[in-house]
C-alpha cells in the first residue's frame, strides 16, 4: 500500500513517545518522509491539546487529531476545535465532592475549554502527576461549578486505588464511564478517567471518516492502552507497539517495536508497505 492511501493515528505516551517522553529522532525522521509520500499523520491522545504540544514541541500533524481521549477533535495547524463532547457537571459534581472528602490524597483535574484545570491544592498535588499535565491552574471546586467538561480524572496512591475507583463506579454512571489510563514518562503511573458515555478514540476516529482530506484512506491506529481500545476496533488497520498491554496486543493485527524502538517508524516502513 502507498503512504497517499493511509492515514495513521499514533497515541503518544507508550507509542509514540519513548519513556522519557521524547519522540525519537528516528520516529520524527519516518514521519516526515511519511508525510512527503502523501500520508496524513494525526495523533490520538488523552492528553488537552495544549499539554500535548508541550511534549511534541512543534506540530507534526498534517490531519485533524482526536485528544482528550475522543471528547475532542482538534486541528494542530489552525489551533482549533473541531468536534467536542461534554459531561454534564450535574453527573460529576457529587462524585467529585465525595473523592476529595473521603480521598483527600487524590489529585482531580477538569478538562474545560480554558484548558486543564487543577481542583486539588497545589500544597497537595502529586509533583511527578502535576508535572505532566502542564500548562494547568489550580482552582477550587466551588468556583469550578456548573461548567460542563470533557473529562475528569483522578490520580491516587497506589494503596487507595480501588476504593477511589469504588467511590466513582457508586456514582451517576449515566453520564459519564470511567476509563483506565497510565503513562510511563514519569515512572509508570495509572489514573481513572471519566469521559462522556458518547466520546471515545473510536468515535471520534469514526467522525472523522466524514472528513473530505481523509476520504477513501486506510486509517491505521497505534496504541498501547485500553483507552485505545475503541480506536483501535474502529480503525481499517490495528497496531499495538510491543511494550503494550497483552490484551491489546489480542486485538491488534499487528504488534510492531516498542515505544522505545521507533514503533512508529517501524509502522511506515514495514507495515504500511506491506499491506
């Protein structure tokens, strides 16, 4: 297959982002021959797309992006929203009031259309958590009410990790589902989302079949991750990079190098040829 008929959407953090949460020489160089051939490279990510770009430094996209794990799509080259998908805050806010009454060691954060925002206190944040979820401001829950959001998560220690994740399975679960994620950049951490029932990798991959630069494409995902479950099940071609979790790699059609090998490389060069 040529690189003109595809369109790749690469998850960052375990795909296409090394362990130190770089992406490798090799990784920017295959994606830029990749893009002169007429492929149309897009990133699929939980990340808001402003902490992203702190991490990806410069926009190597040539195609709209799903960020915020599918409550958004988001064009890196105009810097706008294309497609959003909000949780009603009258489902969210007493599962936020219980957590951090009962869990007061848990960092919550609100992804809003000001950007990320910190609900914990800044004395309290978990610095390696906080760290990566950069820009952010730090607010209070109170002030934060009645606004809709894309998403909610929440961060704790190991040792409160099921009673937390217990706390938001007891709470309104008609208007958001909870979604596991974890991130190796800072030391392996894992964390709970809560994304809208309807918004998913995979709707917003499906949205975006409709767009007229991508039509007629083979879309080929890369994830490592259950958040990418959905992208990957949507998707014409699914890849797990090998670092990946087991279950996914069951799903995929193919496992290529791990996330520090140039598993994206690996994708442009062997895979899509091949095809």
């Amino acid at each position: 297959m040529r690189c003109d008929q595809t369109v790749i959407f690469s998850d960052l953090d375990g795909t296409l982002f090394d362990s130190r949460g770089e992406i490798s020489s090799e990784n920017r160089l295959a994606i830029e021959e990749y893009k002169a051939l007429g492929g149309k490279f897009a990133i699929s990510t939980g990340r808001e797309p402003r902490n992203a770009m702190t991490y990806v430094r410069e926009n190597i996209t040539n195609a709209p992006s799903v960020t915020i794990n599918g409550s958004a799509v988001y064009d890196f080259g105009t810097g706008e929203y294309l497609y959003t998908v909000t949780i009603p805050r009258r489902g969210v806010d007493p599962v936020i009031r219980r957590v951090m009454a009962e869990f007061p060691r848990c960092d919550v954060q609100l992804y809003t259309p000001a950007g990320i925002v910190y609900i914990t206190p800044e004395s309290q944040a978990n610095r390696p958590f906080l760290s990566l979820h950069e820009p952010c401001f730090f607010s209070t829950p109170e002030k934060q009410e009645g606004e809709d959001v894309y998403k909610c998560m929440f961060f704790s220690p190991e040792d409160i990790k099921e009673q937390v994740h217990a706390a938001l399975e007891a709470g309104n679960g008609r208007d958001y589902r909870i979604v596991p994620g974890t991130t190796d950049v800072a030391g392996v951490l894992t964390y709970y989302e809560l994304l809208p029932v309807n918004a998913s990798k995979g709707t917003a991959i499906d949205s975006l079949r409709a767009d007229p630069g991508l039509a007629g494409r083979t879309f080929i995902a890369v994830g490592d991750y259950w958040n990418d479950y959905e992208m990957l099940m949507a998707a014409d071609v699914a890849v797990a990079p090998a670092n990946a979790d087991e279950g996914i790699k069951k799903v995929c059609r193919f496992v290529t190098a791990s996330n520090n090998d140039h598993a994206i490389a690996h994708i442009i060069r062997d895979i899509i040829p091949a095809l």
